[in-house]
C-alpha cells in the first residue's frame, strides 16, 4: 500500500500529480517569489527522487529537460514519487545570472539557514522541502558563459550505488568528483542521498544534443532505480569512461584564439589544440596538451588572457582508437537523431 506524500503543508495522494509554488523571499519591491515544484506520486511503491535544475540562474538546459520529463508519456506509470524543481535560482534567471542578487552562489550556500543570507535562506527551503523528503537526486547544470561541456557525469564514484546511477545515466564519461564545501551535493551526501550532478553545453543557451542526453538520461535513471518498467530497445548500452581525474589546459600568453580541437576529440601529450594570434594575425604562442585525454570542456570566446583556462582534459590512458569510438558511438546515438524526446523513450 502506498501512503499519501506530505510536501510544503500539502498532502499529494498515490497516483496524483500536483504544481506547487513554495514561497521562498520577498524582492523590494514586494513581489514575491516562488519555488515551483512538480510532484508524481505513483500507485505502486517505489523510491523518491528529485531533479533540480537551474542552481545556476544562466544555466538553462536543465529547464528543458525537466520540461520534457514531466510532460513525457514515459513516467505515465511511475513507481515511487519524482520531484523536480526546474528553477531553484529564479533570481538567476530573471537576470541571466549565476548569482544570486547577493552575488553569493547558491551551490556553495548548502545546507543554508533559517536566518543566513538569502543564498542561506533559499537553500535551507530547498533542503528541507525537497531534498530531505528524497532517496535520490540529479541536479542539472550547463557550462558557465562562453564555455561548453561535453555531456558528462559527476559523482561521488567511490560510493558503489552512486557509481551504479552514473553509469545508468548513459553519458560518454564519468567523473569522480570531490564534493565541495557548501554544495547540494555534499550536503545531499551527508543525508545519505545518492546523487548525480550532470553537466552539458552552454550557459544561456539550449543546446539539443545535451537536452536528448540529459532527457534520456533521467529515464535511464528512474528505470534503474525501478521507478519505471525496463526498457525494450535492443539498443547496446554506452559503456562510459570513468575519469578519477582531469585537468584545465590554460592559454600562455594573451590573444585571438584559434581552435583546431573541439569537444570530445582525443589528444595526446604535447599536441597543439590551438594558436593564439596578435590583432594583426601573427601566431604569438601555441596551446598544447599536457596529458593524453578526451576534450571534455571548452572555452567558445575567441579571446584568452594570459592564464585563462581553455580546455578541459578528462585524463585517459586507454588506447587512443578506443576512446575515438566509444564517442563516435555516442554522436551517433545522440547527435544526428531527429525522434521526438517522447518516442526515445
């Protein structure tokens, strides 16, 4: 038997789905502001998972994503409870930001405060509402502004059940990431909640790749963690890369960039990713590769200062021929479809 799920003072029953908005803070001008959460309470018994996008108010993708999941026939007959919350910074994305309006970022302000700063207070709301009332979770972010990310996954890998969610996920790599002071993820993590942090594209932009991904991915999820039926697809699993470490690749000197890599090519120790050039063309220095790996992060703006970051390498020490099919493989899979996100399923 399935009881009725208690969120935010409501009372959701077993097969009902609700909109809620969970007040949050006032703006100055006496508007207020919201948390708006989409809650599925299956029929069946099952675990409770939430998807949160938008931590970073620039970081958009997520808000797709959760979109489609929530409207997508997939979950029709969901086992357990799916939470997601599509802008946990609605301050970020009224104003194309990061940030907070406080200039504090609210993915270092966990597990918050009753009476902290307004990072503190937003996310003591959302651990309390959301993420105490879960198994499981998987946030969604983007790249920062002018710089993409190769669909990945970052996780704490030395946990078996997390390392079992990520591989799930089906994404060509994924990282042991340490947890960070003041994140959702450590502060999830020290509940006891297993959770993935996925990464993809382009702050302030919607990249289509990285939606599929990221859109499959929470069904390949939700489908390991028994919430839904298993899939039928004949379909070979993507077996990913597990990274225990990366690094960035940082220009030499100040300049117009020229890309010769781009996302998700292999590169050896010592190749040239790039030139940067003088305002008059000439080549002034090289940028080279400091370790065998996949491009797993990459700066768009065609202009570096002297120490920026441009690159960011996954460190591999497979075979270079295996590394470039294993991400042949996932362009085609993901890259040049044109199924509609509902049939992928």
């Amino acid at each position: 038997m399935v009881n009725d799920f208690e969120i935010a003072g409501e009372t959701i029953k077993p097969g009902e789905t609700r909109k809620l908005e969970i007040p949050i803070v006032r703006l100055y001008t006496d508007t207020s502001m919201f948390l708006p959460v989409y809650i599925k309470h299956g029929r069946k018994p099952g675990p409770t998972l939430f998807i949160s996008a938008a931590i970073h108010g620039d970081e958009l993708n997520g808000v797709e994503i959760i979109s489609r999941v929530i409207n997508s026939k997939s979950i029709k007959n969901l086992k357990g409870t799916l939470i997601a919350v599509p802008l946990v910074n609605a301050y970020g994305v009224l104003n194309h930001d990061r940030y907070l309006p406080d200039r504090r970022d609210l993915n270092r302000s966990f597990p918050g405060s009753k009476k902290g700063s307004l990072a503190s207070r937003i996310a003591h709301i959302f651990m309390q509402e959301i993420v105490k009332k879960c198994d499981y979770g998987i946030d969604l972010h983007t790249g920062a502004i002018h710089r993409s990310n190769l669909p990945q996954i970052r996780a704490n890998l030395d946990d078996p059940k997390t390392l079992a969610m990520a591989k799930a996920f089906g994404v060509p790599v994924i990282i042991n990431s340490n947890l960070r002071d003041g994140s959702l993820r450590e502060s999830a993590n020290e509940l006891g909640i297993c959770m993935l942090l996925y990464e993809a594209g382009e702050a302030l932009r919607f990249d289509e790749m990285s939606i599929r991904v990221g859109y499959r991915g929470v069904v390949n999820t939700l489908r390991h963690l028994g919430m839904l039926a298993k899939s039928k697809s004949k379909r070979t699993p993507l077996e990913p890369y597990v990274v225990q470490e990366s690094g960035w690749v940082r220009a030499p000197d100040s300049g117009f960039i020229t890309h010769i890599h781009q996302l998700g090519d292999y590169v050896s120790k010592g190749e040239n990713l790039a030139t940067v050039k003088d305002p008059y063309g000439e080549i002034i220095d090289t940028i080279n590769s400091h370790a065998d790996g996949v491009i797993i992060g990459k700066q768009n703006i065609p202009l570096v200062h002297e120490g920026e970051a441009v690159y960011h390498i996954a460190y591999f020490k497979q075979r270079e021929e295996s590394v470039i099919e294993r991400f042949e493989k996932f362009q085609d899979s993901y890259g040049n479809t044109e199924i509609p996100p509902e049939s992928q399923s």
